[in-house]
C-alpha cells in the first residue's frame, strides 16, 4: 500500500508523536486503544501513522484542560 500523492502532509509514527508529548510509544499505544488518539493511516504490516494537525490539536487540548494552574 502506499499513501497517495495528494495525501494532505508528510504523517508522523508513533515514536515521533511519543517525542512530542515527552512519553513513551508504550503511551501512545495506550492512547490509541482508549480512543484518546486514531490513526489516519494504519499500513497493511500495522504500523500506525498520524496527521501532524492532529497531533497538534491534542497538545492543543490537553494545554487547554490543564489550564494555566501553576
């Protein structure tokens, strides 16, 4: 399988979107089973890929839920 040419942006693996939160890929993996973070593309050897917006968003939301508490 390979990702169309038009495909919106370069997709990120799991260790990339663990280097952005500062957890593991162990989390993400986690994250992925409970529904909190969904693949856009899972290869046909089951490697999962994620949109960077997405990604984004996430961080976006959990800064949000945490709020400014110090």
């Amino acid at each position: 399988m390979s990702i169309p040419e038009s495909w919106p942006a370069p997709l990120l693996r799991p260790g990339d979107v663990a280097e952005a939160f500062g957890v593991t890929t162990s989390t993400i993996n986690t994250w992925v089973r409970y529904g909190h973070l969904t693949p856009a593309l899972v290869t046909p050897g089951g490697h999962r890929r994620f949109l960077p917006e997405q990604v984004q968003d996430l961080i976006a939301a959990t800064n949000h839920a945490g709020g400014d508490q110090a």
